[in-house]
C-alpha cells in the first residue's frame, strides 16, 4: 500500500466512524433522508456547501480560470449571488412547508401541487440528470486512484462506489451531513494551503490583460447567460440542495446556514480562481508550463507540488467528489423511494435503493458511454424545467396535473433536442419553454 | 419592496462589467458579492 493509498483508508475509516456515530436515533425516513430536520446552522452550511462544490471547482474551474480569465470567477459568484438571492426569499418558505406537509423527498412539494403523476416524472427526470452528473464525480475519483495509488480504473470505480455509498447507508443524511462537513472544512484548509504555495512559487500574482476583462473571446454576453442561467437557479432546481432547506432545526439554524454556505462559497471561489489566474500568471513569466487542455491545469500542478501538499489536494478532490455524490444518491433514493414505490415509512428501502443507485452510477462510470459527459454538463440545464413549477407553488394558484407533467415534459424535450444539435441557447430556450408552456397550461387546466 | 428592489440592484451590478469593461473587474466581483452577503447577514428575516 503506497502513501496515497494509505491516505484514503485513514480517510475512509474516519469517515466510516462519524457516520456510524452520526446515525444513533435514525429511526424513520424523515431521520434517514432530512436527519429529522433537526440538524444545526453549522452542519447544514457546511453540507450545503460540500454538496453543491463537486470536483469541478479544484479541476474544472481552475481550468477555466487558467483559460479564460476573470469571466470564470464572475460566472461561478453570479452563481453564489443567485442562491444567496433565491435562498435568502425561499428558503424560510419552502422549510415552513416542508414542516407543515411532511415533505421529505423534493418531489414531494410537486405531488402535493400537481399530483403523484408530476412527482414520479419529475423523479425520472432528475435521475436522467443526475445519475450521468453523479458518474463524472466516481470517474473522476477513479481516476485520481489510478495515477496516484497505482490501482487498475475498474478498482478505483469499485473504492469509489465504497466510498460514495457506505456513509449514507449507515448514517443517512446524518451520516452525510457530518462527514460532508469535515470534508468541507477540509476542502477549504487545503485550498488556502495550495493557494499559499502556488504564490510563492509563482512569486506573485497578476491577470495578463486580455484575461483581466469581459467580455473577452470565450466570455460573450451570450456565453455568460447560457452557462449562468442554470447555475443561478440551482438552489431551487437541483433536488440533492432543494432537499437541504428541510434540514435546519429551526429558522435560526436556516438562515445561519443561508449565510455560512455563502461565507464558505465566496472563500473557496475566491481561492479557487485565484489559484487558476496565478497559475496563468505563471505561465505568463515562465514559471509554469502552458497547458493547453483545461482538465489538465490541476494535474500538472500536482505533478509539481511537492509530496506533502499533493497527497492532501489530490484527497481533498476525492472528498469534493464524495460530497457531492453521497447527498445526490441519498436524495435519489428518497425520491425514488417515496415518489415512484410509493413506501413512505420503513428506512430499510430508503438503504437499499442507495445501494441500487450506487450499482447503476458505478456500472455507467465504468462504460464509460461518450454521451456522459454531455448529459452531465446538461444535468442542470435540464432540472431548469422544475422551475416553474417550484415558483408556481408560492406565487401562482393555477395549474394541476397536466401543467406540471406539460412543463416538465416540454422544458426536458427541448433541452434534449437542443442540446443534440448543439444550439448555444440551450438553457436559455428550455427556461423560456418552460415558463410559457406552464403559463399557457395553467390557465387552461381546471 | 425596497428590500427586493436593493437585492435586484445587487444581481444588476454583477452584470456591469459587461457593459463597462474595465481592469479590476475580479476585485469589482469578489466585493459585491462580499457586500451582498454582508447585507443578507445584516438585514432582518422573516422570522425575526
């Protein structure tokens, strides 16, 4: 077992152990999927922001600030300034409502307004979603095993899928929400921690001109809506978030989570676009190589780190990952549970469902099918479709069964077709579908 | 109203570097939306 390796066990039996302390009490599905909507400010933000920042921020956004400049710090703040603005409204609504009508799966405020038949569609659709989305997450981590614990790509899936599964399966969103928590705080540690090495070894930091403005060549106005537009209405359309407003124990724990996600989300943007721009700067004077492929920013940087701040930043990916892909499978698993099967009391199906939803991510990551990373970028592009329908619960009296099957139908088929034929205006065309399909129905539908 | 009215303002200044291009447009992001938190932190909720 090499260093990396030994790493990730130590990381794996820590986490096994706050899990297995975290479920004491877990006695039925609104313990199991919202931890008995009693959990406090702390723990929700920092599950909140574990959740919502995947691997993409460390890998991805890094990439694209090396890229592309500024235009990657505005679009990932636009996407902060947006939750923070729709949770700040929502937030304490759609809590009181959670507690008022038992909900605890997120398709469940689709049932109660537009029948059993919205919610079963709306469930089908966010596993259309997420399921690819998830997958990217397990190939990421697979991958990063590979290159730095010398195992075969199909070992990595299965550790993967070990690590992805166990912590909900024990101790549910419990489980979840403190080993999302410490792996958050631990995100962050090793993010300041790579961000203070890269200065000094850069010896600086600066933005080259043409990447310090936009628009620039890659960030239109056009560009800038089209990837924004679903990021902005993430909070309310992407369920395994939607589901974390029923978890706070009262509307003090919420709002303290509302600002504490907000507090973390603005550091680790900041670091973490810092990171890619000074990474560019170096380039810029010779201190670092030019990359021309974005994915491979962050591991080049790696293969440069010395040991004792590599090992710790290729973990903290894994952990982005895990977070991320832990809370999307248990929030699956309750909607699928309570939404399609229809059980609504024992937690042993809610456990068996995870591990069904960690069998199908796992087989998809190790296929491999071209056609996942497309359906994983679209993911958020084609939940923007439920927004209509989320707003038409607090703001619009119209509307049953055939609206929300109408609206989620037409607003998925459209960025389907789209997205196919690779029209820039993806998102921006199935969020105008969608509204108008669900106020044209609505006024029709009795 | 004047709360949605200032909150709408916030989400606008985000998009101002669009229509004005200038250099510090990475510290002009990072303080609205440094602000924009201070003032969700500050101002009263619903429920107090």
């Amino acid at each position: 077992m090499n260093d990396f390796m030994a790493l990730v066990f130590f990381y794996a039996i820590l986490g096994t152990a706050i899990a297995l302390y975290a479920r004491k009490g877990t006695k039925t599905q609104e313990d199991f999927f919202v931890g008995g909507r009693n959990i406090g400010g702390l723990i929700s933000a920092l599950t909140y922001a574990a959740t919502t920042y995947s691997a993409f921020m460390m890998v991805g956004l890094v990439g694209l600030s090396y890229m592309t400049g500024v235009g990657a710090t505005g679009f990932e703040l636009m996407y902060l300034v947006g939750t923070l603005f729709l949770l700040s409204y929502y937030a304490p609504k759609v809590w009181r409502l959670g507690r008022e009508k038992g909900i605890v799966s997120p398709a469940e405020i689709f049932a109660y307004r537009y029948g059993t038949l919205t919610a079963k569609v709306a469930t089908v659709l966010a596993l259309i979603a997420l399921i690819p989305y998830t997958s990217i997450q397990m190939i990421g981590v697979a991958l990063i095993l590979q290159k730095n614990a010398g195992i075969s790509f199909a070992s990595g899936v299965a550790i993967a899928s070990i690590l992805i599964a166990l912590w909900a399966f024990l101790g549910g969103l419990r489980g979840v929400a403190w080993t999302d928590a410490i792996q958050g705080l631990f995100m962050l540690a090793v993010a300041i921690l790579a961000v203070f090495w890269t200065y000094n070894y850069i010896g600086g930091f600066g933005i080259p001109k043409d990447l310090a403005v936009v628009p620039n060549e890659f960030w239109t106005p056009l560009k800038f809506a089209t990837l924004t537009i679903p990021w902005f209405f993430f909070a309310l359309t992407n369920p395994q978030v939607f589901q974390r407003l029923f978890i706070p124990k009262d509307e003090k724990a919420l709002k303290r989570m509302v600002v504490l996600f907000g507090l973390f989300g603005l550091i680790y943007t900041v670091l973490v676009t810092f990171l890619g721009l000074d990474l560019r700067f170096g380039t810029e004077i010779g201190k670092f190589p030019a990359v021309a492929d974005r994915d491979e920013v962050t591991p080049t940087l790696l293969s440069m780190m010395p040991y004792w701040i590599a090992l710790p930043l290729a973990l903290s990916i894994i952990a982005a990952a895990v977070t991320t892909a832990n809370s999307i499978i248990l929030t699956l698993s309750s909607m699928v549970l309570r939404d399609v099967i229809g059980e609504k009391t024992r937690i042993v199906g809610g456990k068996i469902v995870v591990v069904v939803l960690t069998i199908v991510v796992a087989l998809f990551a190790l296929k491999r099918i071209s056609y996942i990373v497309e359906l994983a970028v679209l993911s958020s592009t084609i939940l923007l479709c439920q927004l209509p329908l989320i707003l038409g619960v607090f703001h619009w009296k119209r509307g049953k069964e055939r609206t929300g099957l109408a609206t989620l139908m037409c607003g998925f088929i459209t960025a389907i077709v789209l997205s196919a034929i690779k029209h820039p205006m993806v998102s921006i065309a199935t969020f105008c579908v969608s509204f108008a399909v669900f106020l044209a129905v609505s006024l029709i539908d009795r | 109203m004047m709360r949605k009215v200032v909150e709408v303002a916030f989400v606008l200044a985000m998009l101002i570097p669009f229509a004005i291009r200038f250099e510090w447009t990475y510290h002009y992001w990072i303080a609205v939306t440094a602000t924009y938190l201070a003032y969700i932190t500050a101002r009263r909720w619903e429920y107090e």
